[in-house]
C-alpha cells in the first residue's frame, strides 16, 4: 500500500491549490503502528487505494492495529474543484473508546470542517467514561471556538456527537479566513485522540457492555453509510452510482 498518496499534491486541483491537511494530520497518524486492510467485512476495498476518472480522482487507504479495527484516511478532488479530506477510526471489539471522524471540505471560495469523538458509552449512565476519554480534550475544545462557525443541518449527525464537537459549516457570506486555525484544530484533536485516548485504552472486560459498543459502532457506522450517500447527491454524481457505494462503504 502506497501512504504516500496520502498528499494533497499528488492529485490535480485546476481550480485552487488545496490547503495541505493529508500533510498536517498524516505524520501523528504515522506514529501507529499501521497495517494494511485491503478487505473489508468480505468486500475487497483495494481497489479505492488510488482512484484516477475524469470526474475524480484521489486515495482511500485502510489500516488497523492491535487496537484499531479501521482506520481510513482518504483525500479526493471532485470535478477538480472541490477537495476532501476524511479521516475515521474505530475501535476492534475488544475496546469502546471513542470513533474518531474528521472531514476537511475545501473549495475555491470556502471551507468546511469538522472533527467529533463519537461515544460508544451512554455519557450520562456512565460519566466516567467522557471523564476519562472526553473531557482531557476540553483545553483543545475552548482554544478553538473561534473555528465553530454555523450547525450542522443533518439530525442524524448531531445524533452523535460528543460535548467537544467542533466545526465550521457553510454558511451564508463565509469565506476562507480562518483556514489554518481550523487546520490546528482538526490536528491537534487527532494528537490528543491517537497519543492519549488510544494510549489509555483497555479492553472491555464487561461483557454487557462490551456487547453495546459493538451495537453503537455498528449503527454509527450504518448511520454515516446511509446518509452520507443520500446527502451528498454531488459526490455520487462524480464518482459514479458503483464506485460512490463502495466508497461510502469503506470510509467508515
């Protein structure tokens, strides 16, 4: 698997010059230790490593570790005008800290980004699950509530948010002033996710409880599959029905 195709000047963008987040966020990624994922739940993915149409044009590469069931860090150029960058990871059975989900959107006028902890735990029947995994991110959270532009417009998503949600949403008359501030952010959050949530994880010894993760990173997963494809209308457009399908299978 070629990691190097995680750069954001290795694909063509005719109409600005992505801002470089593959760049910003991939080096603390890099400190796991990653082993491809070609094949997922029975559906080889491996041909979404490097993707060249007219219409789009990018990677989706997969990974895991002891720890990580899957972590996927893709970067595309829709209509050689717009740019995303996706990074989720998720936990194996055996764990319930948090799914990370992070989305840089960049055009040639605007930005939009979002990075969220999603909980696998009932944050109120259990408080010292966010105590422990959600709450040390709250210097982080306060640092860069100037980045909070706008809510998102999508229920589902909200659904799963955790209490340190931040993003910028496209809004009426919103530019791109700010970019680099909403860069920091979204690496700093995957610093704290990678060097303490991951760090400080254990294996879920209650069986019960164990069980319940594994339903809510199922559903949260299915949740991002459905929605996603039935939102984002322009994306499938350009990457084609059959290749958009596979793909939102694979990002989360």
């Amino acid at each position: 698997m070629n990691a190097s195709l995680f750069n954001s000047k290795s694909w063509k963008c005719e109409a600005f010059e992505p801002y470089p987040i593959p760049e910003t966020i991939w080096p603390i990624v890099l400190t796991l230790d990653l082993k491809p994922l070609t094949n997922w739940q029975g559906v080889d993915i491996s041909e979404l490593q490097e993707v060249t149409q007219p219409m789009i044009e990018g990677c989706l590469l997969s990974f895991y570790t002891d720890k990580i069931e899957k972590l996927t860090a893709s970067f595309h150029i829709y209509m050689k005008r717009m740019a995303v960058t996706i990074l989720m990871i998720a936990p194996n059975d055996d764990y319930d800290f948090p799914m990370l989900s992070l989305m840089f959107t960049e055009d040639s006028g605007s930005v939009q980004s979002f990075v969220d902890m999603h909980p696998l735990r009932d944050l109120v029947i259990d408080p010292w699950y966010r105590e422990k995994y959600l709450d040390p991110v709250e210097p982080i959270w306060k640092e860069y509530q100037d980045v909070q532009i706008g809510i998102s417009p999508s229920a589902w998503y909200r659904a799963l948010l955790s209490p340190f949600f931040i993003g910028r949403w496209k809004v009426e008359g919103s530019d791109k002033s700010g970019l680099s501030r909403a860069a920091d952010c979204l690496a700093k959050y995957v610093e704290y996710y990678i060097k303490y949530v991951i760090r400080n994880a254990e294996p879920v010894k209650n069986p019960e409880a164990k069980e319940s993760a594994i339903k809510r990173k199922r559903a949260i997963r299915e949740t991002y599959r459905t929605n996603e494809y039935r939102e984002d209308r322009e994306l499938v457009k350009a990457s084609g029905v059959n290749l958009a399908k596979i793909q939102f299978f694979a990002i989360p």
